[in-house]
C-alpha cells in the first residue's frame, strides 16, 4: 500500500501555498527517494509562487534547498545507497546529451531540471530526486544548516571564487540578508578585505562579528565615493534586490573591477556605459555554483547561515517572512521529530 505524505503545494500562478495529503512519489529507475529532513526558504520559490517560469505544471510543491535520507534507490542509480544523507539544491538533473553536457557544463543543459519547478520539491516530507542532482552532506553539518547552503551558499562562494579579485583585494557585499551575510563569511575566509554595504548602522556590528574589515552606510555617503577612497573593489557582490543600488556601485569598482549580481530584479538597471569604459569594468549576473564545494569549505571554515525553522504547516508564514526580509536571515522548514 503506497504511503500518504504531508506538502505544501501551490495550485496555480498568485496561488497560496496550502498544506495537503497526497501520496508519496514513487522514484523511477534513475531517481531516489528522499524522507525530507529540511528544506530551504528561497526568493527562488518565488518563481512557483508567482508562475514566473514558462509553462509551470500545476500544482506544484516548492523547495530546492532540500536534504533528505535515501529511503528507495531506481534500479539503474549507482553510488548512492538507503540511509546516506544527501541534498539537492536548484539544479535537478540534465540530459547527459545535449551540447554543453557533453563539454561537462551541466548546469547549462539544454534540458536542464529545476528541483521545485519542473519537478516537485522539498516542502513535503518526501520528494524523488535524479541521481545525477544528489550531493552528500558532510557528517560536521546538520541538515537545518546544510539546507541554505544548497543554493543561497553555494551561489554565493562560487560567485566570489568566478572574479578576479585575489588575496588582499577589497571585496564588498551589498546587502546583510539572507546571501550577504554568508557572502561576507565567505570573502573574509578567502582572504580578501571586505567591506559590507548597508542601509544604516543596524547591521555593522553584525558586520564586525561576521569579519568584516569595513562597513560603509549607504543612508550617510555615497558608497561608490567610499569604495574608492578605499582603492576601489575588485569585486562587489549585489545581494540587495535594487537595481538603482546596483547602478550606483559601479563607479565603486577598481580598474578591472567587476560588479557580481547574484540576486533577482526586474527593475531596469540605468547607467551611463562610459561608467564601464572609465576602468575597463564590468556587470555580471550569476546563479548556481558547486554545492559539494561550498558544503566542504562552509564545515573547513567552520561558516553555517544564520537560520530560523518553521514546521512544514507553517512554510506561509515562512514565505512571508522571507519576501517582506523580516527573517534572520535564512528560512528552513523542518520535518525532523
């Protein structure tokens, strides 16, 4: 007799995430089966929430910054067994066929999945995943603290790893949420001087514990006029969701320097190119990274997000939490007793 689950899933676009019983998923041969232990909160569910991506199948259960233990194993899954520990984050599988898989860039497969959008996610307490998408959690890391890592971590490390910036470069993280205070952990950690950017004086003692070496107010100077009197930034990571923000950075940055963006705006970012000329600089956006990386350098430098847990009936109110920014700084759903 096929067991009932718990979820929470969205009906349709603007939909309201509403608790269920459903059957549990039953894993095909290339896939595993997962009892959920914790999941993620991420401006990335918004997508489903909303229906920003092109022909979402409803319903749908949000959540890709998922870990789980391996209760099922498909008959054609190799290296992965019943009982181990293991996450899965935005990335949910790939073709194996298409051109950049074959070149190894899987990320970019043709017919890339999406844990939590083409398939179903983590805000349930069982959800299959494809093989080729599970990563293992390290023993030094518990799973309410390995889930933000999947995604807002991994995002975060490879974005800064990508740059040119080098040891003893100033590095500056805009914004202190949910991204940016795992961006300062991970800067500091790199070696880098790094500076946080700010609305207010709210957040700089955080700042200071985190390891920053600066804090700059951007209520009380011009953060550009800042970074440059510090030398300028190599890098500056845009966690804050402002696009007029962002814009006004760039004069911030040093002669190569590079403005990463790792967080969503629709909003038009409006800047003269000449600000880009002036320097050789540059913007970038990025998403994803590698999450076995970020798990081993997180639990080596002894780095874990900063979190808040909600029981799964209560993902609305930690939804809400998360769009409105009242969280510190990370949301996780826990279906541990």
């Amino acid at each position: 007799m096929q067991k009932m689950m718990q979820a929470m899933q969205v009906g349709g676009p603007r939909g309201e995430l509403t608790l269920v019983e459903k059957p549990s998923p039953e894993p095909a041969e290339n896939e595993v089966l997962l009892k959920v232990q914790a999941c993620g909160v991420c401006h990335g569910d918004a997508v489903v929430k909303e229906g920003q991506f092109p022909r979402l199948q409803y319903p749908r259960i949000p959540g890709h910054e998922v870990v789980g233990i391996i209760e099922h194993v498909g008959a054609r899954v190799r290296g992965w067994k019943t009982g181990q520990r293991v996450g899965v984050g935005w990335h949910g599988g790939h073709c194996f066929t298409c051109i950049p898989c074959r070149h190894g860039a899987f990320g970019a497969c043709e017919s890339s999945m999406t844990t939590g959008l083409t398939s179903d996610g983590g805000y349930a307490e069982y959800m299959v995943a494809r093989a080729e998408a599970l990563t293992e959690i390290p023993e030094g890391l518990s799973s309410v603290d390995a889930a933000p890592l999947l995604c807002a971590g991994s995002t975060t490390l490879a974005a800064i790893k990508a740059s040119a910036a080098k040891g003893g470069d100033l590095v500056a993280i805009h914004g202190l949420g949910g991204l940016g205070h795992l961006g300062v952990q991970y800067a500091v950690k790199l070696g880098f001087r790094t500076a946080v950017i700010s609305r207010g004086r709210g957040k700089e003692e955080l700042a200071r514990k985190l390891g920053a070496h600066a804090y700059i107010d951007s209520d009380a100077t011009d953060p550009a006029k800042e970074l440059r009197r510090m030398g300028g930034a190599k890098l500056i990571v845009a966690t804050a969701p402002s696009s007029q923000g962002m814009a006004g950075l760039v004069d911030g940055l040093a002669f190569k320097g590079q403005l990463t963006i790792i967080t969503f705006s629709n909003e038009p970012m409006q800047l003269a190119p000449s600000m880009l000329m002036h320097g050789a600089r540059s913007i970038v956006g990025w998403v994803g990274g590698d999450v076995q990386d970020a798990l081993r350098f997180s639990v080596l430098t002894g780095i874990v997000p900063m979190i808040e847990t909600f029981p799964l009936e209560e993902a609305a109110t930690a939804y809400e939490r998360m769009m409105s920014s009242q969280v510190k700084f990370r949301c996780v759903l826990t279906m541990e007793p």
